[in-house]
C-alpha cells in the first residue's frame, strides 16, 4: 500500500495518488539517469527490469 510502501507521502485524497505517482515517476528517472551515467543504455528498460520502488531487478547483459 501507499501507506505502507510510501510512507512519506502524507497527503489524502486524490493527491494522495498524483503524489504517488509523481514519486514513482521521480524514482524511475533517477534510476535510469543513474544507469545512462554509467554507461549502460539499451531500449529494454522497462517494467520487468525495474521497481517502482526505484531499483534494479533482473540486471542481465
């Protein structure tokens, strides 16, 4: 849940979830600038690589 998982979002309603969403979408972008900064750029960089949590999952040349 949103309450359990994102716990620093505090706000209700449905800013609750554009808040959700927008801290999803910040941690996506930070994840991939962090792999771009390094060097590793393909074109499949999509949800079965990644979390919404902002981390890598299945990493695999």
């Amino acid at each position: 849940t949103i309450k359990h998982h994102f716990s620093e979002i505090v706000s209700s309603g449905v800013l609750k979830y554009i808040d959700f969403f927008e801290s999803v979408a910040n941690k996506t972008l930070q994840l991939l600038v962090h792999w771009q900064r390094v060097g590793f750029v393909h074109g499949v960089m999509n949800t079965d690589n990644m979390s919404i949590h902002g981390i890598t999952l299945d990493y695999g040349p």
